[in-house]
C-alpha cells in the first residue's frame, strides 16, 4: 500500500496529501495533482471524485469519493457543514488568547484573501481556534474551520496577529514549509452512515520535498530512486539516489560541509 493512504474500502479513499503537492492540477498543462495522480496510479481510483480540497501548501487528511451514491453524500455532508475538521497550526508570534472563533468576509486580493468585518460583501468565514501547547518560541493550536473557504485558517491566523510559520504570503516567518496540517476528519460513511475519523500525523521537521516523494513511493515496488534532484532540490550538480541499503552520491566538484551534512541526514533516513 502506499504511505499516503490512510483508509479505503468500496466507497472511501482516504488519503494523507504532503505539502507541496495540489489537491488537482491547476491547469490543463500544469503538473498533476494528488487527485490526478491517484486516478493515473491504479485502475480501480479512476473514478475517484473530488469532494473537497486542500492548500497546496497544506498537508493532511483528504477523502475522495469512489462512486455516485458515496459523492452525492459526501457532497451533501460538506455543503450541510456537518463535516468535522480539525488542523494542527504552528505560529512563532505571540497568541493573547487560548480559545477563540473569528468571523468575517473573505474577498480575494490576487494571489491571497483579505479579511472584512462579517457584514461586508465577500465570502463569509468562520474559524474557531485553540492553543493546544508551545515549544521553543512556537504555539500551536488546533483550528476548526466551520466554512470551508479557500485561505481560511491561513488568513484569519494572519488577521488574528499570528500568521502560520512558513506562510510568507500573510506575513509569517519564513521556514521550510506552510506549518499547516489537517490532521482530523469526521464524517458519516456514505453506505453505513456510521460516524468515522480518519487522522494523520504530521512531522513539520522533515525535509518536505522528500516527505512528498515518499509519501506517493511503493517501498514494496522499489528500493531505488532519488533522494537529492541537483538543482530542483537547491543543490546544483549534485544529485543522490538510494540503491537498496546504499546511497550514491555524485557531484560536479567536491562536497561542500552542508552537502557532507546533508548526506549524513539520509544516509540516516530509512526509507519509505
């Protein structure tokens, strides 16, 4: 089974998305999504549908649809709000309050979403937040959006005066990736209509661009692949892949210190 596939069964699939990855492509020449990758990798998700999305820059739980009758529900329980979602927020600014909700417009403004008083036009949004504990100079909080709005958590955290780490279009503080997870998702099975919850841990310190790569590898299919991309990866002539229980490293000129450290840190790593 993949590393990304939290559950599947005739009607559900289920599925942890890596940051960096769309929920679809965005383009009809952009590169695939998860839900177009996924539809690609095995004959019998080809009628995967979308029934709803994630930020690129978010990880975490998302759940297709398998057939006609499990879309209809789930389309139905995500436009009637009774979808439970919960997402792990991880901020280094100072948060003044442990519980809260914030209500408002949201208009687009280019590439991101402005936040209005609740009465202004604009798509109305509701988040309610929770500080779950700090670490280091970081909070984190659990935020539950009860509308499901593009942006939304990530503007209202920004409006709140905590933009997410790693954020930079809403202000935060620069870092490897968007510290935002969706890490919960409630909802009635479309065929039993039992409540289920799917979840997924996250590990923001991981190295992103090799969590997307592992998360879509088959460790059962392959133990070879490549790990350090040169300059995609921000390592020009340099590039590394794994063969079974070795690395091998090649590169254009001597290894610099960092790229020494770096491949210490895989040569730690074990794998899909």
């Amino acid at each position: 089974m993949l590393p990304c596939v939290v559950f599947e069964d005739d009607h559900l699939l289920v599925v942890n998305k890596a940051a960096g990855l769309n929920t679809h492509a965005p383009a009809p020449y952009a590169g695939e999504g998860i839900y177009d990758w996924l539809r690609h990798r095995e004959a019998r998700w080809a009628p995967l549908a979308i029934v709803h999305r994630l930020d690129k820059e978010t990880s975490g739980v998302i759940v297709f649809s398998k057939t006609e009758n499990a879309n209809r529900s789930l389309t139905g329980q995500f436009a009637d709000r009774t979808v439970r979602k919960r997402y792990v927020v991880v901020t280094d600014r100072a948060v003044s309050r442990t519980e809260f909700r914030v209500r408002s417009a949201l208009v687009r403004a280019g590439d991101k979403y402005m936040v209005r008083p609740a009465h202004a036009s604009g798509e109305p949004a509701e988040t309610r937040f929770r500080v779950t504990g700090s670490e280091r100079g970081r909070t984190f909080l659990e935020a539950e959006p009860v509308t499901g709005r593009t942006h939304q958590i990530r503007a209202h955290a920004a409006a709140s005066g905590f933009p997410i780490l790693g954020d930079t279009l809403y202000g935060g503080t620069p870092a490897a990736r968007v510290h935002l997870h969706a890490r919960e998702l409630s909802l009635k099975h479309p065929a039993t209509g039992r409540k289920i919850t799917f979840s997924a841990p996250v590990d923001f310190a991981a190295d992103p661009r090799l969590a997307l790569r592992l998360a879509l590898m088959d460790s059962g299919e392959s133990d070879s692949y490549r790990l350090v991309h040169g300059a995609s990866d921000g390592w020009p002539g340099w590039y590394v892949d794994r063969l079974g229980d070795f690395l091998l490293s090649q590169s254009e000129s001597g290894l610099t210190e960092r790229q020494r450290g770096r491949l210490g840190e895989l040569m730690r790593f074990p794998g899909p």
